[in-house]
C-alpha cells in the first residue's frame, strides 16, 4: 500500500558546537515492514548527502552525525546531546538555538533554548554570536500537585490560556515553586515545547535534583554529571524548587495551583481554547450559533 508522498522540510537544529541536521524524509510505504523499507529508500535516495555529512564529520572535530532512524531531533537532543554544561576548555552553561518551533523543548531540561531563522542558525554554525536585548523574565509559580486524572497534556494546555492571557510576547519565562519539584522531565519538556503557542522567547526550568536523575536514566556518565552538579552549585544555578530562599527575582511573577488543572481539550489548531471537560457540551452547543468572533470560533471536529 503507498500513500502520496510527503517531505518534511529541511531543518537544522544547533546546540552550541554541536550540530543535528534532519534531511528530508519520504514516506511511500505502510505496513509491518514499513520503517525498514522507507530506511532503505531514504539511504538511496540521499546517499549523496549522506557521504557528504559523514564526511563532514570526520574532517571537523566538532561535527556530529546522528545516523538516521534514531528519532526526532528534539527527543535526541533531550536524551543524547544536550551537556546541560559544556566541560570542555571553560566550563559553561549549556545554549541552544534553532530553526524549529519545538526547539524550546529543551528547556525542560535546564538547557536555555529557542528558535531563530535559518540566517541566524548559520552564523552560529560558523561560529557567529547571537545578540539580543536583555528579555523581562516573567516567574511562573507552580504549587501543589496534579490531580491523578489529569495528564501534562491538561497542564501544558491551561498554562499557555493563562500565559496568552497575559501577554509575554518577546518575554522569558521561567517556572519556579514547589509544584515543579513534582514535574517529571518529560511533564516540563511538554511545557517548554509549547512556549511558541504562548508567544515567550523560552519557558525554562532551571536544573535540580531530577534533571540529574534524568541524566543518569539517559546513561550520561558519572563523571560528567559530578562535574556538571558541582559547577551549577558553585554557580548557583543548581535550582531546590522547595526552597523560597533560592527563588529568583523576576520582572512580574504569576501563579498556578496544579490541584486546579483539570481535564480539559483544545485544538485542533488553537491550543489557547481550552475547555474542560465538564463544560464541553454546553461549549460545543454555544459554538453552533455564537458568530464567529476575531479571535475565531473553537473546532470539535
């Protein structure tokens, strides 16, 4: 069975001295055997720029080729690239700047991340600074704890209504209080992907505790993780959520109690329209004769 056939555009992600390229991908073939079919199709028609990337990588030191098949980039990123801090030379905190949307995925694991254009991506392949005007950060409080029932999916969905509703356009957000303390990585990888629907530079989650336990279920090594623990506290960027007296001072600080995050669907295309669950029938009867407003009219369908 074939279905027409769909290119994903080229997108080149940069994290620092390390660089991910995702090459065009085609998919005429379903079934069992489908993702060894479309590989070997893929290895064929590229084979080209293949040769040509591996040879990149063998002629500069810092060049890494992730071989095809190993998963999105953002997912490789958060489980193989990042460094969280650069151990090299100098040690420094960890940057990434990208020209995808979901670049910002990273920053739920403490790595200050965020898309650019292609123009921008390059000079930083070339070795390029990046400039920008100090950002306001605005302080995202989070208490409490999610309730059983609710997903990351609920919790991502009210934070971008509540974040749109306030305007951060241009703007850091950073996420601090308890509550985060209860988030797994993957729970704050979901926010921090969503950070271009609700218009910020960055939604951050500053390293604790449970990033490090991440970078141990992710077979980071020992040594690495003692280097990168002792250079964050030193610096102070080593992050106790449940402890007041290490929360920042921010432009304007915002509250969340994640026992209020409830069930909830949005979308398909304005995750901002959030409605919970309780409430979707007498939403969806409203929506068949409200008029359509500019802010636009929800879509069950």
């Amino acid at each position: 069975m074939q279905i027409s056939e769909k290119k994903f555009n080229y997108m080149c992600e940069v994290n620092s001295h390390l660089t991910v390229v995702d090459y065009d991908l085609v998919i005429p073939n379903l079934g069992p055997d489908a993702l060894n079919k479309n590989q070997e199709l893929e290895f064929q028609r590229n084979k080209e720029r293949f040769q040509f990337l591996k040879w990149g990588a063998q002629a500069f030191d810092n060049m890494l080729i992730v071989p095809p098949g190993s998963g999105i980039v953002h997912q490789v990123n958060l489980e193989y690239l990042a460094r969280v801090v650069f151990t090299n030379d100098v040690l420094h905190p960890d940057s990434v700047v990208g020209t995808d949307s979901h670049t910002t995925m990273i920053n739920g694991l403490g790595v200050v991340g965020w898309g650019v254009g292609g123009i921008e991506a390059e000079a930083v392949m070339l070795g390029q600074a990046i400039s920008m005007l100090l950002p306001k950060v605005v302080g995202y409080k989070l208490v409490g704890e999610l309730n059983p029932l609710a997903t990351s999916t609920d919790l991502v969905l009210t934070i971008t209504k509540h974040l749109r509703s306030l305007g951060v356009v241009g703007k850091f957000v950073e996420f601090f209080g308890p509550g985060v303390a209860a988030l797994s990585i993957a729970d704050r990888a979901t926010v921090a992907n969503m950070c271009p629907e609700f218009g910020a530079t960055v939604a951050h989650f500053p390293v604790d505790n449970r990033s490090l336990q991440y970078l141990v279920q992710t077979n980071r090594s020992d040594e690495k993780i003692k280097i990168i623990e002792a250079y964050l506290r030193a610096t102070k960027q080593f992050r106790d959520y449940t402890n007041t007296k290490e929360d920042p001072i921010f432009s304007e600080v915002v509250e969340l109690d994640l026992s209020t995050v409830v069930t909830s669907v949005s979308g398909p295309k304005r995750p901002q329209d959030r409605v919970s669950v309780s409430v979707m029938k007498k939403d969806f009867n409203d929506c068949l004769t409200n008029k359509v407003s500019t802010l636009g009219s929800r879509s069950y369908l």
